[in-house]
C-alpha cells in the first residue's frame, strides 16, 4: 500500500460508520507491513483532523486512528 493509497483509504474510512474500528487496523498493519512510516500516516491523520475540525463525529474518529498509529513501534517512523 502506498502513502497516498493509506490517505484516501483513511479519508474514506474516517466517513463510514460500519466496521471503522476493524478497518482501521486492518488497513494500518498492511500499510505498516508494506514498509509504511509511522510519521507519514500521522501527517495524514492530522489532514484529516484540519479538514474534519468541525465535525465532531468525525474528528473523534481521526483521533482515534491517531492513537492506533502512536502505539507503532518506535523503530518504524
């Protein structure tokens, strides 16, 4: 999975309301997996914090991909 692949499976995910929790971790640990950074998925998760700022729901979601990603280990950044 590229990085900008992540991005928009992220945007998307962050928009769905059925199974987020499970995509999410399915879709961190194949990006991760592929040789993913955790530096550039925490960048796309802020994007997506900026852009959904008004909106709560979703902003609670993006945070919550945020704490799957600072959770990685240290050595992939």
């Amino acid at each position: 999975m590229t990085d900008q692949e992540l991005f928009k499976t992220l945007k998307r995910i962050v928009r769905q309301e059925e199974h987020f929790s499970t995509d999410v971790l399915d879709v961190l640990r194949t990006y991760k997996n592929a040789g993913g950074k955790r530096k550039i998925a925490e960048k796309f998760v802020h994007k997506l914090e900026v852009a959904y700022e008004d909106n709560e729901v979703l902003n609670e979601r993006t945070r919550k991909i945020r704490n799957v990603i600072s959770v990685w280990n240290k050595k992939n950044k």
